[in-house]
C-alpha cells in the first residue's frame, strides 16, 4: 500500500461513519472484503457487504483469523467483540468506494483508465508491457474492474508511482459515476463496444454513454469511431481526442492487414504519412487490442518508430491461472506470466484452497517495481508465506536470494532460472501442490514445461470463477439460513473430482453429493473435509462408507437393513439419508412403505437421520406445475409422518437447480444445485444469469486440399462433390465426440467460424470441411463454449446437455483457471 499513514481514526473521520474505536491509532494498510484472503490481518480494514451474503456473518471468521477492524451498517456486531474497531456506515460499498476515492486525491499522477465491453484487461497488460521502461506504474491486479475490484486497485497508489492504469467494467446503467470518482482518469481508452453484458442497459447507445461516464474529466481521449457512431462527436469526452479506425479516416487509420503464421503487419496513416507496425499475434481480438495500443502510444507523443519497435516486443497474457496436472503425482499451479504482491496473494489463496497434496511449494521469482524498499518487500513476502502456510519456497533472482534469511521454513534458492534448471531433479518433487510464480523476465514457463505432464492437444478447460459466481446466483435466490448441496457425482458432470470439490469446499457450500462410494473416497483421499451423501450405496461399500465418513442416501427397507445390520451393535449415530419416492418412480420409499420404514428407524440406535428429501420429476416445465406441487404436499405430508414419531427433525429438502429457480416456496431446508453450477438450467431462457464453465477444445493437424468429386472418411460418407479444403482435428469418440455428430450434422469453431463435421466420426480424430477459410495446422478447434454451448450440442444429436458434458472422456485432458 502507499507510504501515507491512514489510522482507523483517520478513515473514521474520512468516511463520517459512526465511530467505537478501543484502539484508535492502528495503522491500516490493507482493505479486506473477504475473510479468506487475509495479508497481514492486524493491519487490514474487513468492509462487510450485505449483497448476495450477508458481510456480517463471515466478522466472526475475520476476527479469528487476527482481523481488529470493521466497518459496518449493522451496528449490532459492536458489542460482540469488545477489542475491535468499528466504523458503522449506511452503505458499505459506498465507503469502501469513497475511501479509495480520497486516497486517489492524495496524489497528483497520470491516470489511464480503460473500459468497454472486451478487451480491457488485456490492453492495460499490454499498456504495462510498453511504458513501463518510461513509468513506475500502478495497475488493476487481473481483472479487477468491479465496483470492489476498482477500490483495491487504487488503493495500491504509493508515492513512487508515476503512472496508473486501471479497468473499470459496469453491467448496468449508474455504476460509473462511483468507478469515475476512484479512478479519476486523466487519459481515457475506450475499447470495443459489443454484446457483453448487454442486458442490463437499454441499448447499445444506452450503455455507451453509461461508459463514457468515466471519461468526463480526462485531458485524453482515445477511441474508435464506429464504436461512437451512435453519438454526435461534440458529445465524447475528452479535451483532445485521439481516433483509431480500420474502416474510415481516424489520427491512425489502418489501411492494410497482413497475417502470417505467428505475426501481423500492419499498415497505416498518421499525420499524413505512411507508417507500419509488425505485432506477434494474428487473431482478430489480439490485433484490434494491439492497434488500440498502438493508438495510445501515438497519442502520447512516441514516435512511430519507438512505437513499431515497442509493439512488435509484445508477449502474450494470460490473466488466468491454471491448475494442471504434474509429474509425480502433483498439481501445478501455473501463474508465470507475473509477479507482484497483490496477484501473489490472489495465487497463495487459490494455493490454500488446494487440499488434495499434503505439501504446498511455491517457485517464486524476484517482484519489482513495488514501490517498496527490497528488505521490506521481501520481509512481507517471508510474513505472508508463513501466514498462508507455505511448506517450502524456491526463490530465483539476486534479490529474493539475498534475504534468504528471511524465510523461516523449507527453502532453497537459485540466482537464475537456468541455474534451477539444471539442478530441478534433485529436488525429488512428489505428491505435493506446486505454485509457479514469476516476473516475465524470468521465463518460468520453462519451469512449467518440466514440471508438468504432457497434455494431449484435446483438452477441456474449466473456469473455477464462473463455477463460483453460478452458485452465488443461485444462493441470491435463497432465503436466509437454507443450506446447499452441490452435487459432483459423475466426476463433477465430467468437469473433475477434487478441483471442483476443493473450490465448493473453499465457497463453504454445506453438502456434497455423489453417486457412489469411489466418487467419494477420491474426495476423501483429495483432502476434502464437508459431509458427502452417497447416492447409491452398494452393501458391498458400506465398510468404505464407514471408513471415510460418507453419508449413505438409504432408499428402501432391504437397503436400510443391510446397512443397520452391517453396522456393528455398537455404533451409535451414524449419519444417514433417507429417499422418498413421491412421483420419479425410481428410487424412495414409497407412501405404502413408511410404516415399516418408521419402525425400522424407531427400532435402532445406529442411524442419525441427516436429511429426508425427494426428487421433482419436472420443476422446470409449467405444464408439470400441478404434478410438482402434489409431489411437495406428498412429501411435506411424509416427513411429518415420520418426525412425529423421530422426535426429531432431519434437514428436508426437495428443490433441484430448476426447482431453485422456480420454486422458491418450497427451499425448506436445503436446495441441491446440479447442473446449474456448470451454466445450465432448463429453466432460465437462454441461461440468463449463468455462465458457460466449460470450453472443451483441440487443435488442427493437417489441412488438406481434396479435387471435386472425391470422399473423405471411412464408407466414403463425406462426399465433396466440388471439392474444397478439409480440416483433421485432435477429438474422436473415444474422447466423448458421438458418431452421431458425423456427416455435417456437428459443428465446430475455427477462427471464429463455424464449421461442419464432414465423414464419419473416427476413434481419435474427425475432419471439418473448412472450403473458404485459412486454416493452418496448429489452430484451435472449439468444441463447446459460451458461443456454441452444449444446448446447441445437444440439439445436434437430440439429446440433452448433461450427456455431452459427461461424456467427455477421462482421456481429454482438464485445465482449470481461476482468475
């Protein structure tokens, strides 16, 4: 944080909140909005939020955890804890927004600020990239562009910084006045203007001016025209403007695009002369990302020539980090691309929340341009790593290697990458949680490339952020106090076992469930601690579920005496589920059944009833409406049957994820989210509300030119009566692609466009017909995504999305992000 010293006084004042302050003069450094992530505790302000959860409820956590200061809108919480500072405020957001608000106002520096609707993450990075020789420079972590991300971002501003360049993202009309007061631009970058996040505003016209918002007072404003076509030019912002354009005259109006195989040239004129520019990337988004680049550095008076040579040193970003799979039983982390204290303590949290290793390393390079002086720097670091329970560090560079007195646990220390290289097999590397985290300069994606396992070209990557934002739509949906079970049987929906695990764990869902004892024994062995209900207990697994503490769904009299007989005499309170069957016809017991079952339960001490519940045959189809209710009178009809005469009353629950939707009456006591959390829920138009989790994609591995008249593929199916250009790709059956999406009836992208499938589907491969489009051997392929979903996949075939999400062979490799 900055050199300025802000005492919990001082902000008390500065936020005119209603002040209990036993210990006035704390220092405060950090603001903290998750109980979770915590950096130096005693010195961090937790602000509690009352949006999809309520802030208050996680104080205790944070006090716990070392946490002393508070700002608050319920001033209940005061008198709970005596030694704490609190500062009590009508709105939480909105001090935590002024707050670094004024912080900005303390210092008198350039301030670029850049929004739209794609791109801005990936400009500021590449902004980063090209000025930091010229500037000490600030800049969002990530993607932090929210209505919390952009407060802690210029909370960073120190006095050693000469430049800032943040993002600021909106989803809906009156959010940009609070981001423009933080983030108080001085240059402003507007990048393209498209779809995203679309819903919340009138029109296209309507969300622009909302985004323009944050330019009102910047001396600069760099743009391009056809994304303001809607508003007159004496309408923009900025005292001087700056245009770029690759469709009319503009300050830098590009004229030609060349792309080769790794590489873009591009021709322009600006000022009256011709200029070029040669980027190493060829994709659309890239190249646009670039010229918007290319633009700012013109505006700020470099000349074409510094900029050309600038430009074409660009590297790629990836914002992302990435959990893959390792040699020797490890899990690699892989964050390379960067290295500076705040996204290392967003990577050691995703490190933490990692529980299938017993040890937790982490390869860290020399951080610069901080702003803080190297002992102290590095003092924080040795602080934070001890805080968030590093087992052992491995440090590259002259500088983390110099305090390596610093570091109290398990370490070694290497003065380059090369020199690790060459010394990495002696460190016997095994069964352990591996983070990789450097500064570009130092090229650990060497590091990466050794100690990770080959991964087949077919993979499917899975983004850990949407997964969390899909169960916090569907708890905004619940009442206060009802409980979740997520459901991760079939390998997660094929998404994965303990990666998917370990985030719900770390979301503090309350339940888990899977279909059968091994799911969860994997879950068990992968360090996941919450109560798992088995769903379909085999006698042969009950001395499995006793072992590892699973919870059996228990279904029918012969199934519930097997295991109270299994259990021995004993054993007391073994926590157990009970199924009823009021319409699926599947699975329960049934109506004529409870007596016995009520007498079964009476007659024994062995079993806990954790939970009674149902299953809704059709809580997504209105036409059903009647059948559904009947079926939640059936059962709320039973469970009261069977707790008169427990005495006691297990959780109830009935709701599946189209039940949450639409059945919010009936959430009892607990909800089961299923498919919902992947993005899908039959009961949303188009998902709303959703995201895409999954993108399963391959690559290109030959192009092939084919005469009119030949065929492609076994039985000569893919007839080419005209011939054209065919594309083999890395996906068969075996990997999950069906034969069925043979001939023309699957699709798939390539740079941007969709392709048909053409011949039959093989075991390891398939061709796509790719007459008209440039296709090179190496491109990606995608399979599924946000764009072309697993709906539209499964209307291909006429099947439903669960089958092509779960039958992605085990063979296709998983990726997972988390940003």
């Amino acid at each position: 944080m900055s050199e300025l010293q802000y005492s919990i006084k001082y902000i008390a004042q500065i936020l005119k909140g209603k002040a209990f302050l036993p210990n006035p003069n704390v220092c405060i450094e950090n603001l903290l909005t998750d109980s979770r992530t915590l950096v130096s505790p005693a010195k961090s302000l937790f602000f509690a939020f009352s949006a999809k959860r309520n802030g208050h409820e996680f104080i205790s956590h944070a006090y716990q955890n070392g946490v002393r200061n508070f700002v608050i809108s319920d001033e209940n919480y005061v008198e709970k804890y005596e030694e704490a500072n609190f500062i009590v405020v009508d709105d939480v957001l909105k001090a935590l927004q002024n707050i670094a608000s004024f912080h900005r106002a303390q210092f008198n520096l350039q301030v670029v600020g850049i929004t739209g609707s794609n791109g801005k993450t990936i400009v500021k990075e590449w902004l980063y990239q090209l000025l930091t020789a010229d500037f000490n420079i600030v800049r969002s972590p990530k993607s932090f562009n929210s209505q919390i991300g952009v407060p802690l971002s210029v909370w960073q501003i120190a006095e050693v910084h000469s430049l800032g360049i943040f993002e600021a993202g909106i989803s809906t009309s009156g959010e940009m006045q609070a981001l423009a007061a933080v983030i108080h631009p001085t240059i402003g970058i507007l990048t393209n203007i498209g779809e995203a996040h679309a819903a919340g505003f009138e029109s296209k016209r309507h969300k622009l001016k909302e985004k323009l918002k944050l330019f009102e007072e910047v001396e600069l404003f760099i743009y391009a025209p056809e994304y303001t076509s809607t508003l007159e030019i004496s309408e923009l912002p900025g005292k001087k403007k700056f245009s770029w354009s690759t469709k009319e005259p503009a300050d830098l109006h590009i004229q030609h695009i060349e792309t080769k195989k790794e590489e873009s040239y591009i021709e322009a004129s600006y000022q009256g002369a011709q200029i070029s520019c040669t980027i190493p990337f060829t994709d659309k988004a890239a190249l646009e990302n670039a010229i918007i680049c290319w633009a700012t550095l013109l505006a700020l008076d470099y000349s074409p020539a510094e900029a050309s040579i600038r430009l074409d040193r660009l590297t790629g970003v990836n914002m992302r980090l990435a959990l893959i799979n390792g040699i020797e039983n490890c899990s690699i982390i892989d964050d390379s691309y960067s290295a500076d204290i705040s996204s290392l303590a967003i990577a050691l949290d995703f490190l933490n929340l990692q529980n299938q290793h017993p040890k937790r390393t982490l390869i860290l390079s020399d951080l610069y341009e901080t702003g803080k002086r190297t002992k102290d720097l590095y003092t924080e670091i040795a602080a934070l790593l001890q805080q968030k329970k590093v087992d052992h560090l491995i440090g590259i560079g002259p500088d983390i290697s110099a305090f390596a007195n610093l570091f109290k646990l398990e370490a070694s220390f290497y003065q380059n990458t090369q020199e690790f290289i060459r010394n990495w097999q002696a460190l016997h590397f095994n069964n352990e949680t591996i983070l990789i985290k450097g500064a570009r300069k130092f090229e650990f994606e060497r590091i990466s490339k050794l100690l990770t396992l080959k991964i087949h070209d077919t993979v499917l990557e899975i983004n850990l952020n949407a997964l969390a934002e899909n169960l916090q739509f569907y708890r905004s949906k619940l009442k206060p106090g009802v409980k979740t079970m997520a459901m991760v049987k079939a390998f997660s929906y094929g998404s994965g076992s303990f990666e998917i695990a370990n985030l719900l764990q770390y979301q503090k869902v309350d339940y888990l469930a899977v279909a059968y004892a091994d799911e969860g024994i994997a879950l068990r062995r992968g360090g996941i601690s919450l109560p798992i209900m088995v769903m379909s207990p085999e006698p042969s697994a009950f001395e499995a579920l006793v072992k590892y503490r699973l919870e059996p769904e228990l279904y029918d009299v012969n199934i519930l005496k097997s295991f109270i007989n299994f259990l021995p005499d004993e054993k007391a309170g073994f926590k157990v589920h009970i199924k009823l069957d009021t319409g699926m016809h599947r699975l329960g017991f049934g109506k004529e059944e409870l007596p016995e079952l009520i007498n079964l339960l009476l007659g024994t001490e062995k079993l806990k009833i954790e939970s009674i519940f149902t299953h809704l045959v059709a809580s997504d189809q209105a036409k059903h409406d009647d059948y559904t209710m009947s079926q939640i009178l059936a059962f709320s009809t039973a469970y009261q049957e069977i707790t008169t005469r427990l005495k006691y009353f297990p959780l109830k629950h009935v709701l599946n994820t189209s039940g949450i939707t639409r059945w919010q009456d009936a959430q009892m006591d607990m909800v089961r989210i299923g498919i919902g959390l992947y993005g899908f829920d039959n009961a949303l138009p188009a998902n709303k509300g959703l995201q895409a989790v999954a993108v399963l994609k391959t690559t290109v591995t030959q192009v092939k030119n084919i005469n009119a008249g030949e065929t492609v593929g076994y039985g000569r199916l893919g007839n080419m009566p005209k011939g054209g250009s065919i594309a083999t790709v890395k996906i068969g059956y075996a990997d999950g692609y069906s034969r069925k999406f043979g001939n023309g009836v699957g699709k798939m992208l390539i740079n941007g466009q969709l392709v048909p499938t053409i011949g039959s589907i093989c075991m390891d491969m398939c061709m796509l017909d790719v007459t008209g489009i440039k296709v090179n051997i190496g491109d990606e392929v995608v399979v599924f995504n946000h764009q072309h979903t697993i709906v539209d996949l499964a209307e291909q075939i006429d099947t439903i999305p669960y089958e092509i999400l779960t039958n992605v062979s085990q063979r296709v490799k998983r990726v997972y992000f988390f940003e």
